[in-house]
C-alpha cells in the first residue's frame, strides 16, 4: 500500500509540475524571460523557441513516464494493474498539454510579430 500511494504522489506531482510549466510556456509577453522565449524575438526565432521548450518538456515528460511505470510494474497485482492504467491516462494527458501549450506558444510568437493586431 506504501507503494501504492507513493506511487500515486509521484504521478500527481509530476502532472502539477507539467502543468505550472505549460502554464508558464504560453505566457510569452512576461518580460524576465521566464518561459525561456524572448518576447521581443522575431516570430521565426520565437517559434524555434517554442518547439525548443516543447521538445525540452516532451522529453522530460518521457522520463517521467518511464520513472512512473517502474514505479508501478514493482506493485503487486491488481495494484500494478490499476498503477499502469492511471500512468497512461496521466501520460497521454500531459503530451496532449504539452502539444496545446506548444501551440499556444507559437501562436503568441505570431500575435507578438503582428504589431498592434495583437
């Protein structure tokens, strides 16, 4: 059971960690450069800086996922079972995060270039 709800908190906390991130990737008009993409960047560097912070975050995002199905095939039955199943979901709903703030990102890298449109 220990393992169980270790488990569970590594996951949960991995979920809130992409999340703050994605929140903070499609916030590119900040001014300290805290998402890693510079609001004053043309909109093709900008672009290449959202796909460069996406592709930072996809594959921390693939170590995580490994770390947590390790964590769970170590559980017994039907733990392990029901471990795996929340990891997948949890999984596939952090690449389908990460893929809309990527998106996101780039889309504020074109409102930024489009002058007062914005």
């Amino acid at each position: 059971m220990k393992h169980a709800r270790l488990s569970k908190s590594l996951w949960v906390l991995g979920a809130a960690a992409i999340v703050a991130l994605i929140a903070f990737a499609g916030c590119t008009f900040v001014g300290d450069n805290i998402t890693g993409v510079k609001a004053g960047a043309g909109p093709t560097s900008c672009v290449k800086q959202c796909n460069d912070l996406y592709k930072m975050l996809y594959d921390q995002e693939q170590k995580n996922h490994q770390t947590y199905v390790e964590n769970c095939q170590a559980l017994a039955q039907p733990d392990k079972g029901n471990c795996l199943v929340a990891e997948t979901a949890r999984h596939e709903s952090a690449k389908a995060s990460l893929s809309s703030g990527k998106i996101e990102c780039q889309n504020n890298c074109h409102r930024q270039g489009a002058g007062s449109a914005g």
